[in-house]
C-alpha cells in the first residue's frame, strides 16, 4: 500500500551523511556523490520480491539471509540502485548478477531504513493523528477498538495491525504485527494522500529491536500487557520489556497511557521518558494499585461485555463492546483514554457511544463467535500465549453454563518455551482439551504436540486430553462430543487463511472448518 503519486528524489540527497567511509569499503568522496546526483529515487524496498520501478533496494542482513543475496531480483523489478553493508557488497561482487550501482552504508542499513524511507513518502511530518499499541496482548483489540471509535466519530482512518493494513475501506492481511521500516512509511503516506484524520498502528518489540518504526513519532502510545513471548528472540522477560519501553521515548512518543494490570506495566510507568497517565481494570490490577482511570466490567453476555471507565477529572462512560471478556474491556478503556489523552473530549466520546449504543468494533480472529443461535457456542480467536488462554478461557467460562472445550496447537519457529505453559492454561481452563496443528512450519509436529500434552497433564488426567493432529478433524471432534449448553473455544489461526506446514502455505481457514463442523452435526443452516 504505497502512496499513487510520488516526488523523486536524487539518491545523493536520500543517503547524505549515510555512506561508510573509505574504512568500511564505502566511498564518501566526490566519485560516489557525483554517482549518487545522476540517480533518481521513488520508493524504498528491503524485499527483493516487492520491489517497485524506481526503488531504492536495501539489502539488510535478516534472520536467515542477507538482503543483498536479492539484489538481482530487485534490479530485474526496477530498482536503480543498492544500499547495503560491506557484507552486502561482497555478496553482490561474488554473485555478479548485479549490474545496479551499490553503495555501502555505515553501520547497518537497517538502522536508517526509515530515515531513508520518511525522506522518500515525505512522512518526516505527519499532521493526522498518530496512535501507537505495543504490549504481548491486547495489542490488535486495542487497535481496532481505537479505529472504531474515530470513525464512530466520523473521522477517517488507516490502521496497520496484526490482522490487516487498512485505509478507509480498502484493505490487506497482514503477515507482521508492524511491517518494517519502508513499508511503514509508504503505508503512513498512502494514508495522508487518502486524507485520513488518524493513524493507528501496532507497534511489536521487533518492531522496536529492528528499527521498523524509525522515522515515526506517535502523538499517544498505549502500554497494554506484558506476559511470556518471544524468548527465542530475547535472552529474558527483562529483555524482552526493555524492548517495549523503547516505544515511551521522545524520539518515538508526546505522551502515553500504561496499563498496570501486570506488573510490567509499573516498570512502564516509571521508566518512561514522556509524560504518561495510567488504567487499571478493577478487580484485576495488583493490590493497592491506584491508577487515573478506572474500568469496571458490570455484566458479561455471550454477545456483548458491559463496562464503566471512570477517571476524577474527566469524569464517566458506560458503554459495552460487542464481544466477552473483561480483558476486552480492558482493552476498550484503554483505546478510550489514549483518546481522551490525544485532546479528544470524553463528553463527546460518550455521546457517540450513547447514540451508537456501543463501541462499534469488528476484532478479526479476536473471539469471534461463528456459531448460530441454538446448539454450542462455538469462538475462534488468535491467541497463542499462556495468559492470552487464561484470560481469554476465564471470559468463556463466565458466560458458558455447561463445559468449555478448548481446540488448540501451537506454531512451530516460535518460542518453543511457552508450549508447556500454554498446555497447562489450556487443560486448566477448560473441561475438555483437543490439541491439533498449526503452523508446524519445520519443526516436527509431533514434538510441538507433546510439549503441549506434558503441560496439560501437569494440570489434568489423560481422559480430559485429546490429540488430533488434523485441525479439520479436530473442530469436528469438539463439535460432535459438545452440548447445547457447552463453548467451543479454538485458539490459534483465527485471523489467517493458511498453514504453513513445511514452509508451504496451504489453505486453510478456521472459520470455514468451524462453521462445516456445526453444519454436519446440524447446528447451523
């Protein structure tokens, strides 16, 4: 989603003051920039399989390859020249596919991808409302909540969440929770050409770690949670929460509101360097928490959650959202607050949502219920966490009168020191657990399976376990042995159209598997 008009921009203005110096391989004399004065630039790429005519392409050191291993790809797709490291350099020489002009950069390119890229999209200046999420959940419903409500007030909107990039109504499935730095920008520029009054996006500790977000400052950023994630990518949970607190910065952030329903969240609150105002959620936040705002959960339906959000200066709103949980109300109080914080009037906020009757929200892949109105219930949702099963079970226990079954795997190439614990969640939470596939990706699934069986059997027998490695065949079985009275709870995939089994993305929807269960068994016309 990049912006329809574009300015060029000479590449000698583009890296001014970037180029490694005779040391590192580069050239920063007169030979270099007089090269760089006769090349005109359009866009920016770090992908070779994405570039655009007229691109400058970035060849990063990534995860698995180097960049610049694609700087061939890019030159076939238009691109007029290369930016990369001295690795870089070396690894285009070898190839020797690569006509394009290739400069070396200090450090790596990676770093000032989004300087590069807010010079290109003219995103160095943003007059639209920008927003900011980052947290392990809540992350995407706190998005979208805050989405809802701008238009609820008749605002126009972009979003760039986990589960799409949206501008008005055109919209695309995400594959990151915040794509990186080129894109990011290109994204932001698309919006301001499309007139938006507000920007939304998510903001992942990756996202921070490598530098996708550079270039961008949030009028308000939102702290939501902090649970255990990504220690294949962090050394620790420290480490890890040191990379979210990155987000309450001035270089990055004006302001920020800080959940303390987790511990995490006082850590926040104190090392932020911009001015923060904090929530809490009644009856969840640690003992003796006193925060600015308030929210109270008042009553929890199959359809709908109920709350209040109250703070002594601005004063009260009761509204509900239409989906279970008190940590979705949690979520909605946040989106709220940041609001208010952005100089939005609560008194207003509450006469949108009064006329309205609640916040208007639609959470792709978060408990969303596929089920009709007779026989199970029957939610998707995209959790993979242990805390995103407990909170997420604890709403579907609160409103389910008989048993809750829990469908459930986990993805492979993803912190594989989470599985016991999600295992235990899962078998603490419900009264029956199948556990299926998912993303294997490469690993085994066999093995993913039984790291999550040894930890539900910390919890419960064998008997209240299943294992059913076709995930098709697994919300068949929970459907077939479920109740009228009982909830169906499938964690995992919700959002997306595929598994990647092997490294190959086959097709595969939850919602179509879960609505053909109910359908066979006749719970669904």
């Amino acid at each position: 989603m990049r912006p329809l008009q574009r300015t060029a921009t000479t590449l000698a203005d583009l890296i001014d003051g970037i180029l490694a110096d005779p040391a590192a391989g580069g050239d920063t004399g007169p030979s270099d920039l007089a090269r760089a004065r006769t090349i005109t630039v359009t866009g920016v790429s770090m992908a070779g399989n994405e570039v655009e005519s007229g691109d400058l392409f970035l060849g990063v050191p990534g995860a698995r390859f180097h960049g610049a291993k694609f700087a061939a790809q890019a030159q076939e797709r238009g691109a007029v020249a290369v930016l990369t490291d001295a690795e870089g350099a070396r690894l285009i020489a070898e190839a020797g596919d690569c006509r394009l002009p290739v400069f070396i950069g200090r450090d790596n390119p990676r770093e000032y991808a989004g300087t590069l890229a807010s010079r290109v999209y003219g995103t160095d200046i943003i007059h639209a409302l920008t927003l900011g999420i980052t947290g392990t959940n809540g992350k995407t419903s706190t998005a979208h909540f805050l989405d809802a409500l701008l238009r609820q007030l008749g605002l126009i909107t972009g979003l760039s969440s986990t589960a799409e990039r949206r501008i008005g109504t055109e919209a695309v499935i995400s594959h990151l929770t915040t794509p990186e730095a080129p894109e990011v920008h290109a994204l932001l520029a698309r919006m301001i050409e499309a007139g938006v009054d507000a920007a939304v996006i998510e903001v992942s500790a990756h996202a921070l770690t490598r530098h996708r977000i550079n270039g961008v400052k949030f009028d308000v950023v939102g702290f939501t949670n902090l649970s255990h994630d990504h220690l294949d990518d962090y050394d620790s949970m420290d480490d890890y929460l040191d990379a979210k607190i990155e987000l309450f910065e001035p270089r990055y952030a004006r302001r920020a509101v800080v959940c303390l329903d987790t511990p995490a969240g006082l850590t926040v609150r104190d090392r932020a360097q911009i001015p923060v105002t904090t929530i809490s959620t009644a009856g969840v936040a640690p003992a003796g928490t006193v925060t600015d705002w308030v929210v109270t959960v008042e009553q929890e339906h199959p359809t709908h959650t109920t709350f209040l959000l109250d703070n002594p200066t601005h004063g009260s709103v009761r509204t509900r959202i239409p989906m279970i949980g008190a940590h979705m109300a949690s979520n909605a109080g946040l989106a709220i607050a940041m609001l208010v914080e952005a100089g939005l009037k609560l008194t207003t906020i509450a006469q949108v949502l009064a006329a309205d009757g609640e916040i208007s929200a639609e959470l792709p892949g978060r408990l969303v219920r596929v089920s009709g109105d007779s026989g199970p219930t029957l939610y998707v949702d995209s959790g993979h966490t242990p805390d995103a099963f407990a909170k997420t079970l604890q709403a579907v226990r609160a409103v389910t009168p008989g048993r809750v079954i829990m469908v459930t795997g986990a993805d492979g190439g993803r912190d594989s020191s989470k599985r016991p614990e999600m295992g235990a969640e899962a078998a603490r939470g419900s009264d029956l657990l199948i556990i299926t596939d998912h993303h294997s990706r490469t690993e085994n699934p066999g093995e993913i399976r039984a790291a999550l069986v040894a930890g539900a059997r910390t919890q419960v027998t064998a008997d209240h376990i299943l294992e059913v490695p076709d995930p098709a065949r697994a919300i068949r079985t929970a459907v077939e042995r479920a109740g009228a009275n009982d909830t169906i709870l499938w964690c995992g995939l919700a959002s997306q159209d595929y598994r990647d089994v092997g490294g190959v993305e086959r097709p595969f929807s939850v919602v179509d598997a879960s609505r053909a269960a109910l359908r066979e068994f006749g719970w669904l016309d």
